[in-house]
C-alpha cells in the first residue's frame, strides 16, 4: 500500500489531530495512511 502525501501546509493539522488522538506515532500512521519515516523525493 502507497502511503499519501502530506504537503507542508498540512502539517500543523496533521500533528494536531495526532495529539488529539491519544494514539501511539505507529498507530495513528497506520491508521491515517502515513509512513513511519521520512521519505524525501
């Protein structure tokens, strides 16, 4: 499965939701379709 793209103007609602969510990173990255690391292109 290909993980979306967050561009950078996402990022502060990206982090908030995964404050709010009280999950773990692993988590909420699986959960939101996310990678784990940092993929640089």
């Amino acid at each position: 499965m290909q993980q979306r793209k967050i561009l950078i103007s996402e990022w502060p609602d990206v982090l908030s939701r995964f404050q709010d969510s009280g999950l773990s990173q692993r988590a909420y990255c699986l959960r939101e379709d996310l990678s784990l690391t940092l993929n640089q292109a």
